[in-house]
C-alpha cells in the first residue's frame, strides 16, 4: 500500500507540476495537497510538546486554524475557539468536544470557564468535530463515545420560527459530528472492526457522520447500498456496514473538508430561546423531569444531615410516564373538585385553564390518594397532598401516598447508606459459620 500510494502521489504532483506552468490556479487538489502536508508537517514538529494537555491542545489549533484562517470555510459558519460542551433545553449535556461549529448570528455562549471551556446551547450549534492525534484503540472508544453525546441531545424543534420550513428531505434537524485524527498506529482492519463493533451496539442516530485519518484514509456507516454519511440515511439504517476510502493519493483533508461543507449544508440551525435555559430539567437517564414549584420541592430536608437533592430514578420516572401515557389529561380545578367531592362549575375550567394527569395506577379514589386529613389547632380538614411534575410534554400529580409506597423520590442519600450498611453488617452477623472438613 505505501509504495502504491507513493506512486500515485508521485504522478499526482508531476501532473500538478505541468499544469502549474500554464496557470497560477488550476484546482482545488493542489492547494489540499499542500495544505495536508502542511498540516502532517506541523503534526510532527508538535510531537516536541511533552505535556500530554498542551499537546493535545497545539495539535486541535492545527485543525482549527484550517478551518477558521484558510477561507474555505464560509463566513456564514463559526468556529469555536476552545473547547466546549453542548447543552439541550432538556437539562442534558454533552461530553467535552474539541471544535464546534455554529451559526454566529445567532450562537451565544451559556456559559464560560476562564476561557478554558464553553457551553453552547444546541440549537445553533450544525456539528462538532473531536481531534485526535495517533488514534489507538482506547482514543477512538474514547471518541466515539464523546461525539455520540452530542448526537444523543434532543433539539426541541421552535415552531415560531418565520422563514424556516422543516420538510422530510435530506437535511437534519440533529446535527453532525466527525472524528479527525492525524495519524495512527493501528491497521486498517483493527479501526475497521472497532467502528462495526461501535455500530452494533449503539443507536443508528448516535453513529459519528465520518471518520476520518489525515494519513490514512476514510470510514463511513452504510448499508449493502452504500456508505452515507447524511443523518436520515444512517438513521435509516438496517443491517449495517463500513465502507473505507483509503488515503491513496494524499487527499484526506480535502475528502474530510467536502464531507464538512455538505454536512453543513443538510443541518437545520435556528435562533435559540434563551428562556428554555433560565433553569434546565432534572435528568434522569435519557429523560428529564421538573417539579413545578422548582426549587421549593426540589431540596429535603433532613433532621440528620440537613439538605439533600430529591430525585426521581430512571427506573421509577419510566413508571410513572408509562402509567400516566395511558390515561387522559383533565382540567386541574375538576380533578380537585372529584376529590373534594363537590360539583364542578366548568366555567371554572375555562378561566383557569390546565390540564394534569394524575398518577393512579391503582384507580384508587381520588379523594384517597390527592387528599390527607390536616389538624390546626381545634380543626380537622383536608388538604391537598401530592407533587407537581413535568416530563414529557405532561404535568402530573403524584400523591404523595404513592410516592411513599413505592419510593418514587429519594429521601437523604446519607441516611439511605447507613440503612445499607447496617442491613449489611446484620447479614454478617447471622450467616452461619462455615465448617471445615475434616
């Protein structure tokens, strides 16, 4: 393979030669040419660099300084220039990603580090590239899983968002991401396999767009078709293969920079709304969930240890959806009026609109699972006694009986350890001795 890539880049660049007698531009493949030996030039100087950080840092500044200075990048993209994380509007976040690329009109920074770090929300945010410079086994898992975070954000769509038209096309509302490496000490067949493995374990919409070896060559997801590297195609697909373009004629950068711009140019970005930021969801997996009253009931209060997040599991949030998915939202005023038991005016309902759902996977009485009987002073009443979650799209009611019952909200995590760690140590007290033999 190397002496067959040094012959056709041998014939290239004597081409390139003859055709730079007659004109001073005759192409992009020369400029690339130079450009990615420029770039495996300054690779090789940086590996003078000891400090593992400001390696990895000198070696993302190569990458980002073709993006940002060479001009084949149109203004109407921006490049970031530090590495950040992406946020969704559902609370979730990525991993730390090396280059993002964003719409600069409408991009703001949500949050910034001593210039070390940003975050930027997802809706103006096309694709992120992470760089790595010799890609071993562990650094491509490593990468793999860092872009794959970015690809699993949600992008809640903005309905108001005059001149924008979303229509079933080529042209993704996810966005993009790429692996870029310089170089690599692992065989063809080693990355190749490493990718399949990824690929079948992980969800198609999590798959990288490309990856990409500067002296290497290129992979791509497919199927028996073909390989793609647009989001509807690989999200479409069923039984999944890699396809590979080896680096035979030195134009990787420039089959990476194509990829780039079509990319770009098939991602919705639109402007963001600030608002969905001010306090994000809690998450709990890969949903995310809000009590309605925020941080009145988001912090417990314990006599022992004081203060202590209340949180909803994966496991019981799932619960919960699942049960109230099924059941029909009602105007909140009626429900509380069933359990008071008193007739319901539904003028009421249209003054003061909103509907819950109330978790009740029982059907027990509303008046049993939404009221609790309350002393003050001399008097007895009943007052209302449940949380007021958001998850979903839904606002539902969970009375407080069954969230006792079923432990669906953590109570201190300190007093649940010492529980644990005593039940354990009672377990060792009355397990049987062993006996020997004799």
């Amino acid at each position: 393979m190397d002496f067959l890539r040094a012959s056709l880049r041998a014939k290239a660049e004597r081409a390139i030669a003859q055709r730079s007698k007659d004109r001073e531009f005759h192409g992009l493949e020369r400029e690339f040419l130079y450009y990615q030996a420029q770039m495996l030039a300054d690779y090789q100087r940086s590996k003078d660099v000891k400090h593992p950080r400001d390696l990895g840092q000198i070696r993302e500044t190569i990458l980002r300084r073709f993006l940002s200075e060479s001009g084949y990048l149109p203004k109407q993209y921006g490049v970031s220039e530090r590495s950040v994380r992406v946020v969704s509007p559902t609370g979730h976040i990525s991993k730390e990603i090396d280059i993002a690329l964003f719409d600069p009109k409408e991009s703001l920074t949500l949050m910034n580090r001593e210039d070390v770090y940003e975050v930027h929300p997802i809706e103006s945010v096309y694709g992120v590239i992470q760089v790595k410079s010799n890609l071993s086994k562990k650094e491509l898992t490593s990468a793999l899983d860092n872009l794959a975070s970015f690809k699993n954000l949600a992008r809640p769509r903005n309905e108001n968002l005059g001149g924008i038209r979303f229509t079933e096309s080529t042209k993704s509302e996810r966005g993009f991401a790429v692996l870029f490496a310089f170089t690599t000490d692992l065989d063809w067949d080693s990355i190749t396999a490493a990718l399949k493995d990824f690929g079948d374990k992980n969800p198609r919409h999590s798959l990288p767009n490309a990856i990409v070896v500067l002296d290497r060559g290129a992979w791509r997801y497919g199927d028996e078709t073909g390989g793609y590297i647009l989001n509807p195609y690989l999200e479409r697909i069923e039984e999944l293969k890699i396809y590979g373009q080896p680096d035979y004629d030195g134009l990787s950068l420039y089959s990476f920079y194509a990829c780039l711009i079509m990319l770009l140019r098939h991602t919705y970005v639109w402007p963001v709304a600030v608002e969905s930021y001010f306090r994000l969801p809690l998450i709990s997996a890969d949903k995310s969930y809000e009590f309605t009253y925020g941080q009145f009931a988001e912090v417990g209060v314990c006599q022992k240890h004081g203060d202590f997040a209340r949180k909803i599991s994966s496991e019981n949030l799932e619960k919960i959806v699942e049960a109230c998915s099924a059941s029909e939202p009602v105007n909140w005023t009626k429900v509380l009026d069933a359990a008071y038991g008193h007739q319901h005016d539904e003028e009421v309902s249209r003054r003061q609109g909103g509907d819950v759902r109330v978790f009740n996977p029982e059907n027990r009485p509303l008046s049993e699972i939404l009221l609790v009987e309350t002393s003050y002073g001399d008097k007895t009443f009943q007052s209302p006694s449940f949380e007021s979650i958001r998850t979903g799209g839904m606002d539902i009611w969970l009375p407080h009986v069954y969230a006792s019952e079923l432990g669906l909200i953590s109570g201190c995590p300190k007093c649940a350890q010492l529980s644990r760690t005593a039940q354990k140590t009672r377990g060792h007290r009355t397990k049987a001795p062993s006996k020997r033999n004799t």
